[in-house]
C-alpha cells in the first residue's frame, strides 16, 4: 500500500570484473544497459477480483534513481495466473548508471543497480488487494570480446 514506503534492492552484476576494473581506474560513469539487459518483476500467484493492485499502474519503478518509462506486461503462459499476467518487464533507462555497494562481513565491492519499487496510487488498500512482488529477475550483459 502507499503508505508502506519504498522497496529497495541491489541488483549485483555478477561476473563482470571488467566493468568492477573499469570502475575502480576511472572516474567515468558505467551506464547500466552495460550489465542489464531486461528486469522482470512478478506479483504473487493469486487469484484476484479486480479491485487489486495493478503492477502495471500502480507501481513506479526506478533503475538507478531514474524512473523507468518503459513497462510492460509479459504476456505468456510461464509468467501467468488464472489468465492474468503477473509479470512485468522493466526498460533500463538510459540515464541509468552502475553504483557499488560495499559488502558488510568481507569488504568486498559489488556493482550493480539499484531498484526502487513504490506503490504510486495512493487508491491501493490492503482491503482491496496490496501489491505483493513475487520475485525479481534480471538478464545480464555478456562481456563482449573484441
């Protein structure tokens, strides 16, 4: 529900020590869509009525601290319930850049994206039906050897 707040989460670039490299030499900014592909968020498997939350509409997605412009519903039989996609797919905005985000036990220097998830409509009550995320995934860039 609106009240609720904002869902934040890292997505790590996993594998990609030649962007970490590039990053730690450098003062330049790495654009995103150099790791990230595609992002897919998906809402729990309910069965719904239609006053819910709609993932679509009532959801704001940022990639980054930059709002993602570009959603849209997958619309397969995998990521579907009762007849209802349940799945989104996320654009990376342009704008977008890769950050580090410093690990607590080890020290160690992840880079990734940062997510920002947040209920928009502020009609959405837990009475009629919160917005519930499932899972998140994420396809990666591979490096690309020239």
């Amino acid at each position: 529900i609106y009240a609720s707040g904002q869902l934040e989460l890292f997505l790590p670039c996993i594998g990609r020590d030649d962007i970490l490299k590039k990053m730690q030499t450098s003062a330049e900014e790495t654009p995103a869509r150099e790791c990230f592909h595609n992002v897919v968020v998906c809402e729990v498997n309910e069965k719904h009525t239609g006053k819910e939350c709609n993932l679509e509409k009532d959801l704001s997605f940022l990639m980054g601290d930059f709002k993602s412009e570009e959603i849209e519903l997958i619309n397969a039989v995998g990521p579907s319930y009762w007849g209802r996609n349940i799945c989104l797919r996320i654009g990376i905005p342009s704008e977008s850049k890769l950050s580090k985000a410093e690990e607590k036990l080890n020290g160690d220097s992840n880079i990734g994206v940062s997510l920002t998830i947040t209920v928009a409509s502020t009609s959405v009550i837990l009475r009629s039906g919160p917005c519930s995320i499932s899972h998140v995934v994420w396809e990666q860039m591979d490096k690309i050897e020239l």
